[in-house]
C-alpha cells in the first residue's frame, strides 16, 4: 500500500469511527478519557524510554536547547498530561446543547444543535504533550482525531497514543477513534490536507513554515493557529503606573508564547515622560528596546528599529518601541503590521477605548489590562485545543465549544412548501 | 498592470474599504441600500441594453434554454431585486450584537461582539441577480465585497454593480466597498482565491466543476455551496399519506433546487403498499422513477437504478427509489450518497427519530416534513447569501449572522498575569 493509499485508510477508518462516535454519551466518553488517563499513568516507564530515543537522537541531530527542553517528557510532565486528561473529562461537555429554538409561522419548529464537527487533523511540531491534550479535547467533544506530530518527537508521540488507545478501548473507546500518522514522510501532510469528504477540518499548530505549507496544500478547511505579533498602545491619557506594570508583565512574564507583547506603541505626549521609565524597567528584565528614530532622541541608549522590527514575532527578551502621533496611528500601524491575535490600549479616555474596540481587527482587543490573558483557561473555557487567528469558524481562544458544529433539526407534521 | 498586480490592488482597496465600513452605523447602510435601489430603478432600461448584449451573445454561443432564462433580466426580475434590496435594509443589523459577556474571578470583562467578517468574495455563474443580492447582504453586515460572476453574464453585471456603486455613493457608500471583477480571464479566480491576507473568505455559489477549482487553488478559507443530492427515509411506521404528500412536494415542487428531493427510501414493510400509490402519484408529475431491485418487483414500470443514480443530482423530475431494511440502513445510505444537505424522516416512531436525527450527518433533518423548507426565508432569516454544505464557520441557510465573526472584548483596571 503506498502513502496515497495508506492515508485514504485512515481518513476512511476515522470517519467510520466519528459514526460510532456519536453515539457516545458524555458519561462513556468521561468513563474512556479516565481509562486514558489511568493508562498513561500505567505506561509512564515505556512513555519514558520511548521518549529518550527522541531525546538521544536529537542531541545527536543537533537540535537547540530550547528545542530539547520542548521535547523533553519528565515524570512531572507526564503527570501534568495525565491531569489535563482528568480535567477534560470534568469540563461541561457541548455536545447535543441547544443553541436556539424557534417555530415558523406555519408550526415547523426549527432546532438548532451542537453537533461534533466529525473528524479532526491536528498537525503540531515538538512537544508530544499535544498528542495527549488534543486527543482528549477532540474526543469528548466526540470527534475522530488523526494526529500527526513532529519528526523529532515520533517515538514519544507513538508511546503516547498507544497508550492513549489501549487504556480507552478498555472502556469502549471506538476503533480508529484515535489515530497518529506513524510515518514521517513529509508528504504524508500534504495527502491528509486533501482528504476531502473524509477529512472536515485540519489545525496547524506551529511555525510560519508549517502553517504555510498546510494553507498552500489543503483542499479542506483549515483554522490557522499563527503567529502573534501582539501590541500594546500608550495612549497620551493613559495611567502611566498602569501602563508600565502591562508592559512589563506582558513582555517579561513569558516572552516564548503566543500572546506576549512584542511592540511597544507610545502616544507622542507622553513619550518624554514614559519612555525612560521603561528603559529603565526593561533594563532590570534584560530585555533589549528598539526604537524609532523618535524614541531614540529620548532614550538614546535604544537601538535603531529597522522594518523588520515590526513584523517580527521575537518570542524573547526584545521589544520594539514606535512613538505615534495618535490613537489612529496606532489602529493602522497595528492593522498593518499585526497577526489579528492580541493587542491593548491603556487609557482613561472612553473615546479612545471606543475607537481602539471598533478598529483593531484582532481576536482579542485588551483595555488596561496584559495581552498574556488571551488563553482558554484564563478565559474561563477550561481548555483550548489553541489559539485561531482566522476569523472563520473559531477566532481567538479555541475550547471544547469551538470543536463543534450545529445542524438543524427541523420538526413537523406533515408540512408542505406553498 | 498585469492580471496578478490588478487582483492584488483589488484586494488592497478592499481591504482599505473594509477598514471604513466598521465605523458605519446602522442608520447609514440603510440609507445607502436604499440609494443602491433607487439607482437600481433609474437605471432600468441600462441594465436591459447591457442584458440584451448578453441574451443575444448567449443565443449565438448556443446557451441552452434553461441557461438563457436564468439569465434574462426583465422588469419584473430587476423589480425583485430592488425589493431585495429594500428588504435588507429592513432586516435586524447583526454588527456589534453582544454574544455573550462573562465576568473572570480577576474582574476582567469579557464581551464576545459580533464584527464584520472583512472582505469576502462572491464566486457565481449565470444570474445577475446575484450581484445584487449578495452585494446588499455583504454591506448590510460591514463587509467589503468582491464579486466574480460568469462570463455570460459580464454585461449585465456591470450594469447592476454600476448602479450600486454610482447610487451608493450618493449617500456615503465607502469606495471599493463593493468590487466587480470585470476581466473574463478565468485566471483571475485563481488569483482572487489566493490574496491571503487581503481576502477573508470565499464563497463559491455554483455547479462542481466551479466548486472543485476553487478549493483546489484557495489558500484562503472557502464555504462551499455544494450539491444537494437530498433524501427522504419512509419508515415503516410512517403516515402514508403524509409521506406521499411530502414526496411529491420535495419532488415536483421546484425539482431545480437544492433542497429537492432526490432519493427516496422506503422500509421494506410497507414497500409494497405505498410504492404503488407513490408511481401513480408520480406518474401523474410525469416524474420518471428509477428504482433499485425490490422496488422494481413491485413497480415493474419503474426503470433500472444503476449506482450513479445514488450520487446524481438531478434536478429534474427524476426520483431514485430504493426499498431498505431498516432505519439504519437508510441512515448508513444518506451518509454513504448524500451531500450533508437535507434529509427527511417521514416516521411516527419516536425511536425512529432519534436515532435518525442523532446519526444523518447534515446540515439540516427533517421530521415529516418536506426537505423544499431548507432556505433562507423559509427558516426565519430573512434572506440568505445561499445554503452551506460545509460544516466550518456555517451550516444550512446562512443569513445575515453567517456573514459575521466575532471579536473579544476584555477590559481590565490593570490586570496582569501571574
């Protein structure tokens, strides 16, 4: 069976199971993801061994540091995976909700429901925890998942999943409920993006290169998880406190992530005033500023800011600073350069709230407060498969409602169109 | 300017548009639509003249009949479509409706608002109308259009976007908010398809070869407006003369639509009572019936249903009957043939409705009642820009709440991450 073939199978197997699938009722499925859970505990010595074959042969290929420690499953982590999964079987599940209910005129009465969206491809980069936290979040919202991780992360990714399968079909988990492409042929991507009629939807969860290819190749729906090149605006009435506490918090409290700060826009009245106070915070967090020509004039141990620096999402210790002449300018330099994730005002002024709210056309628009909070559990959702910065479909913080679709469920007695 | 620098400009202005359209109220689109009707009506006879420039290049490339008719614009038709128009200026505005509003133990408010999706582009073929309808619909809900009707119909959607645009203007219609691409250059397409970051979404409304090029060049989210290749399931408790009613209805009332019948399933217990009565009833609609084996024994004047009889939309006063064991077996038929569009139970068994409604993956299933219903207006909404059979973003009639997304709204007093 060649790899065309092969992908086929299991678009096949796993809409066969998303059947099954919803049939389940929310205690079988919270019944299944304890049986996972249960199971991953068991299997923690081989998901271990498994995991430092990845380990050994990525200090051999040479990767960084930084992607080492992404990769790396200690005891605490896989208890960490183990506890997301008992958490997800706690939160409410949105399958068969009613979202709305009405009846025509002519006495049809028009349901409109939750639904599983049916099956699920999720292709991700380093880390194996994600094979774990998206398996659950697709199956108890009763969707088939076909999972397909990183190259460095394979044999990890495999302990995971297989334990994942057997612990679930304990308890009933259906067959090809859960899958992982065990192959790392590249091209295996690009065949499951255009399973059509099989495949519903695909997430990319990872760099510019793979969300790229993934948007170049699918011929089925994709919600992009990208970039976030996240700012936050000082405007001339802002609190100034205020606003250098968010500056401070959102670019230093965990600069690796999505949803930290990474331009810094300062209203040009009071550039003076603030901007040293922030070079001298960001200097006591090591974080490197540069600025446009006008901050520098203010503050002249900045760097020079060049275009690049405001399209760059540095994801570590580096913030880019612009001086503006107004709350419009800083709308449309953040229209223009920004990812549509996350961006703040700090400012008392209502009007200059309200015009930042109508214009930014972000996903999630902060007043007064840090970008850091864009998140599923910090929203309330419990959980999130991820971070969409499309505007179809799901925007922003992605939980287990957003993993679903609706239908109509259309009742009558006989009616007939006139 | 070549095509690909000409496309890219397009999607630059519509952008640009978009950015102007989020800050008109309600009160302003409404007097805008009205002004795009009045133009609409003054510009009468011009639309004929360009519209007989397209009859007439029709007749002599040979359009069919059918083709021609959907293309003729008469007073009557255009007369429709200043109504359209006038009715959605009546419809609720659904921009900057509140979704939801939660408040986070931090004391951050969260407001989930609906906005504007931004630029959205319309892909169609031969009626003209639709250059009107869709344009009133994508303003009405602040978004920026670009519209791609079919090379036969060049002349006459010039002319209606003509009036649109001139007509808006009059009362504040932002420039380029409404686009005609008005190169028949298929090529052009494929480019509109790919503006990522420009474009928004796309929604192709027309036959599969359209549907199947579109997905396969966008780079760019696409909800389709697929086939309805729709069935209705007689169950064996079913009322049969409600059943026939609904048959015929689904069947002969408008057999070029969508939501037509094309399939029926009858229980193999009451196949032999009511096959009889519905090839009369047909016969009399001068319906050609196409059945499988077992309805053939009992109806021996019904042609042979071949395999492609379960996959083709006719359209035309042609029904494929086939005779099923059980509810489950005509549930794994709609799943196995169908196009996720509407499907009907005609049942007085609760237990047969269930696990109809819970297992028919469609957007939209019926209990006695006729799948004609799945529409628009039918449903409530006012008027649809068409009927989704994808199952992202929006299912079934997408009215104007389709045409939206939403954005996050958080307002804080200083709030940082811990």
């Amino acid at each position: 069976m060649d790899l065309h073939e092969e992908m086929i199978q299991i678009g096949t197997e796993a809409l066969k199971a998303s059947r099954e699938l919803v049939m389940l009722g929310t205690r079988s499925k919270n019944s299944i993801l304890h049986a996972m859970a249960d199971e991953l505990d068991a299997q923690k010595e081989s998901i271990k061994a498994a995991n430092k074959i990845d380990m050994d042969e990525g200090h051999n290929n040479g990767l960084t540091t930084a992607m080492l420690d992404r990769l790396l499953l200690s005891d605490a982590r896989i208890d960490s995976m183990i506890r997301g999964m008992r958490a997800v079987a706690d939160l409410k599940d949105p399958v068969g909700s009613k979202i709305s209910r009405w009846i025509r005129p002519n006495g049809l009465e028009i349901v409109k429901r939750r639904v599983p969206i049916g099956v699920i491809g999720i292709i991700y980069e380093s880390r194996p925890n994600v094979t774990a936290d998206t398996a659950a979040l697709c199956f108890k919202t009763s969707n088939a998942v076909i999972l397909r991780g990183g190259k460095e992360a394979v044999h990890s990714n495999a302990a995971i999943a297989d334990a994942l399968i057997a612990g679930g079909a304990k308890k009933g988990l259906p067959e090809n409920a859960i899958q992982l492409i065990r192959t790392t042929d590249r091209a295996a991507v690009k065949e499951l993006v255009q399973l059509e009629g099989l495949v519903d939807l695909v997430i990319p969860r990872g760099g510019e290169s793979l969300i790229h290819a993934v948007t170049k190749d699918a011929h089925i729906p994709v919600i992009k998880h990208y970039k976030g090149l996240c700012h936050t605006y000082i405007d001339a009435e802002a609190n100034l406190e205020m606003a250098l506490n968010i500056t401070i918090n959102a670019k230093c409290q965990r600069p690796g992530v999505c949803n930290a700060l990474e331009t810094l826009l300062v209203h040009k009245d009071i550039a003076k005033e603030f901007l040293p106070q922030l070079a001298e915070a960001m200097s006591e967090y090591n974080v490197e500023l540069r600025g446009d020509s006008i901050a520098q004039k203010t503050v002249p141990s900045m760097k020079e800011a060049v275009e690049d620096d405001w399209t760059e999402e540095y994801l570590d210790l580096i913030l880019s600073v612009k001086v503006v002449e107004s709350t419009q300018d800083a709308i449309d330099h953040i229209n223009k350069y920004g990812s549509r994730h996350s961006d703040a005002i700090i400012t008392e002024s209502a009007v200059a709230q309200k015009q930042f709210i109508q214009e930014v056309d972000s996903s999630t628009v902060y007043i007064n407060a840090s970008t850091r909070f864009t998140d599923g559990s910090e929203f309330g959702m419990g959980a999130e498969i991820g971070i969409s910065t499309d505007k179809l479909h799901a925007r922003g913080p992605m939980g287990l409602e957003e993993l679903t679709t609706y239908k109509y469920i259309v009742s009558g007695k006989g009616q007939i169109r006139d």
